[in-house]
C-alpha cells in the first residue's frame, strides 16, 4: 500500500470540489462564485486571525451544551423508560411529539421568549436531540438480558458488581451509538438555530457573509464546517462508536 | 431433613393455568427427577421453588440457599468463563478461595477460562452455566433441563457430581424429558422420578413426598424407560 492511499479519497473530494467551484465561477461569474483559490485564501485569512476557531469553537460549544441538556432530560427519562413500562407509556407521546418537531419550531420558540443569543442554539439541539437521547437509553434498558437480571437478583451479586460487570456493559453499547448520532446532528442543529437567531457562532457568520453578499466567506465558512463535520466524524464518533462495539464484545 | 417443601402451588399466567396443584418435598441426600414432556410447567415450578417466580397461591419453603440452572443458561456474553462463575462469588470470599474455586470448576468441566459464552458450543455453555450452579456449594440444587446439549461423558460427570453433592447433604431437583441411564447408575437410591402426566402440571402430595421402603428404589425408576431414551440427548 502507497502512502498515498489512505488519502486519495479525500485528495479526489477535494479536487472535484475545486472543479464544481470553478465551474459554478464560469457559469454564474467570479463576484458570486469565487475560485477555490479565492475561497482558500479568505479561509487562511480567517483562521490565522483566530476568528474561524473561536466562532466553530462557539457552534461546537453550544451544541455540546445541548447534548448535554439533552442527555440529563432525556437521557435519566429513558433509564426511567426503560426499566418502568408505567414511564415508557406515559412518556413515549410526548417523545415522539418532540421527535416529529422540526428544529425550526425550537428556533422560533425560543427567540420569541428568550431573543437572540446563546440559548437559542443551546435550547434547539437540546430539544432536537432528545428524543434520540431518550430512546437509546430505554433501548439499552429494556435490551438487558431478564434472565441475567434474575441470576443476579438469585446469587445475591453485590449493586457495585452488577452495575460495573452487567448493567453498564449491557447500556453503554447502546447510548455510545446514540450519542455518536447524536453528535453528529447537534452541532449542525446548533449551527443552523445560530443563522437564525445569534449574532455570533459559524452559523452567524454564514448569515453575516450571505446577507453581505460576500460569497468569498460564505464559501470559506461552508468549507470549514465541512472539514470540522470530517475532524469530528474521525476524532470523536468513529471511536465512540468503535468503543460502543468494543463494550457489547468484551464488557467494560 | 426437609430441604424443599411445597405446598398447593398454583400459577397461571393469564387466562393459562401453568401449576394446577403442585406439592413436593426434597430433603438431604436426595435427588429428584421431575420428569415431563416440553411445556408441562416444569420450569414454572423450579422458578418458584428457587424463588425467582412468584405462585398464585401455596407455599415453598427452602433450608438454606439454593443455586439454580437456568434453561437458557443466563450467560453473561461479555464476561469470560471465569468472569461468569466469579460475577457470582460472594463479596467475603478471599482473592485465593475465589481463583481456587474457578480454577477448580473450570477445570473440572474442562473449559478455559478467557473463553466467551457466543464463542462456545451450546455444550460448553450449558457445562459454564452448571459449573456456576455448582461453584457456591448451596445446599440446594434446582436445574432445569441439566442434561441438555452435553454428550453421555458428561452425562455421567454431572450425574457424578449430583451424587457427590447428595452424598454431602445436599439436594437436587432436576426437570428433564427423559430418564436419564447415567443418572440412574450413578445416583442409585438416591434418585426419586416423578413422572407427570397431567398438564397443567399437578403434582399431588402423596407422589410430591418421598415413598417410605421403596423410595429411590432404582429399580423403580429404571422402568419408566422407554426404548432410546437413553441416547445422550435427554434433558
């Protein structure tokens, strides 16, 4: 195997994205389709003032946030769910209501009582994200074996042990997939709720560069959450989700 | 001693009566082959008497603990071999005792202990799954369906070591489809057959109580076999 192998695929991306962006340029003229090269410079000029990390920074920040609102309502409602079916029928509505809402629902709520600002990307990945949360930790739940559960119970096997050997094992599987999900969409949620209502955040910016018209940084800002979407998938989720396959195989 | 003892057990589940009247008393030294086709309730009863199933109505009574084999061996997936038998351990048991005691019942169902229950033979499941019924040393043995899955070898291993454990004191109540040959050379006198007849099950307390002369006669016993029960592939 070349060295070159392992990123070819991302060289040929690149090098298609390239040719679609000069021919968008040849097509609709260099002031609303930029070169790659213009858009390159622009993205260097961002990201050496520091205002391309610190703005991804924001997006990614408030949508970790969100996760995490999302994991103590949903997350704690779905072990609930799981274990207690009184909980899981009660709930299971108003879940799926959450689930079928589309995020612009959130993004409008929650300007209207709260104005721009931070809670509004915050709130949206919270609300948006829920339900997934909720259903992977019922799922993990309910997925625990009964019959392990009455040998415990049997042998009398001590809450810490059953906990560490059994019952977390038998979970983490499941919410680690759900959460690699879930990483996955929040911080685009986060960044589309800050197009509409923060003055800051990538997602700002992208609204800043469209109402300007200033395609240059529009495009720069496309590619960045391009490549931070890329450096998550391969940072974050592929190993969370390798961890989630690691624990169903061996146990913690 | 008395180390089982039901009384007028019911359960139903639903509109399905499983037990209809079930009564039966074990005590040391003892073993006990509930014998009965497939869906009988044979495994409602076991649960019941090792607690983990609640009766409608009647009363069980246990001396001391009892271990129990489940049917569909209730294997940790995750865990190895050893980490299976040592999930169950009591808290006060020493770091040695413990490593003797998997050590010594891994060995004696030859299995290997880093080996992982969906990597094994449905065999060596059922043998990891006796040996945690057999690690605790309870005075009571309840197992569905022992001989499921295992060879004649180990037809006569775990029916050797049924007897051993009677031979200490203990009991076994036992649930299967068939008499067992090795179970019945081995356990001799020890071991009682119910045969039952009658779904939903009902085990009456005159045939539940051990019979007095000939009790555990194996001649008995010997009799209610059939032509090719007798193949290893009893349960």
């Amino acid at each position: 195997m070349t060295p070159l192998k392992p990123i070819l695929p991302y060289l040929v991306s690149l090098l298609l994205w390239g040719a679609a962006l000069e021919a968008a340029r040849l097509f609709f003229g260099p002031a609303l389709a930029p070169g790659p090269l213009e858009v390159l410079k622009t993205l260097g000029t961002l990201a050496y003032s520091g205002e391309l990390f610190r703005e991804l920074g924001l997006t990614v920040k408030r949508a970790l946030y969100g996760v995490l609102l999302a994991n103590l309502a949903g997350g704690v409602l779905g072990l609930l769910a799981g274990r207690f079916r009184l909980v899981l029928d009660h709930s299971a509505p108003l879940v799926a209501g959450l689930q079928s809402c589309p995020p612009v629902v959130w993004i409008a709520l929650v300007m209207v009582l709260s104005g721009t600002g931070s809670l509004v990307p915050v709130a949206t990945v919270a609300a948006a994200t829920l339900p997934f949360v909720f259903s992977n930790a019922a799922q993990g739940v309910m997925g625990l074996n009964r019959r392990i559960i009455l040998m415990s119970r049997l042998y009398k096997v001590p809450p810490l042990r059953r906990l560490l050997r059994f019952t977390l094992p038998g979970i983490l599987p499941f919410y680690l997939a759900g959460l690699s999900t879930v990483l996955s969409t929040a911080w685009k949620a986060s960044a589309v709720a800050e197009f509409m209502g923060s003055s800051d955040g990538a997602g700002a910016r992208i609204y800043w560069c469209y109402s300007r018209l200033d395609m240059e940084g529009l495009q720069a800002w496309a590619l960045s959450m391009i490549i931070l979407g890329l450096s998550l998938e391969a940072l974050l989720i592929t190993p969370l989700r390798k961890k989630a396959a690691e624990i169903s195989a061996r146990g913690l | 001693m008395e180390l089982i003892g039901a009384a007028g057990v019911k359960k139903s589940f639903g509109e399905r009566q499983v037990l209809a009247d079930c009564s039966i008393s074990v005590k040391a030294g003892e073993v006990v082959l509930l014998l009965g086709p497939s869906g009988y309730g044979k495994s409602t009863f076991l649960e019941i008497l090792a607690g983990i199933g609640q009766p409608d109505s009647g009363s069980v009574r246990v001396q001391g603990e009892a271990s129990f084999l489940f049917q569909d061996d209730a294997l940790i997936p995750w865990l190895t071999a050893a980490g299976n038998l040592s999930y169950v351990l009591p808290r006060g048991w020493s770091r040695k005792t413990r490593a003797d005691g998997i050590s010594r019942w891994l060995s004696l169902f030859s299995l290997d202990e880093d080996d992982k229950p969906p990597l094994m033979s449905g065999g060596m499941r059922r043998r990891l799954s006796l040996a945690r019924t057999f690690i605790l040393e309870r005075p009571v043995l309840i197992l569905d369906e022992p001989f499921a899955f295992l060879d004649r070898h180990w037809h006569s291993q775990v029916a050797s070591l049924l007897n051993g454990e009677a031979e200490k004191g203990r009991c076994a109540i036992l649930a299967g489809h068939s008499v067992n040959p090795e179970l019945l050379e081995e356990c001799g006198k020890r071991l009682r057959v119910l045969p039952l007849k009658e779904s939903p099950l009902s085990i009456p307390a005159d045939l539940g109580r051990e019979a007095d002369a000939s009790a555990g006669d194996a001649e008995r016993p010997r009799s209610l076999r059939k032509e090719g029960e007798d193949d290893g592939g009893s349960g």
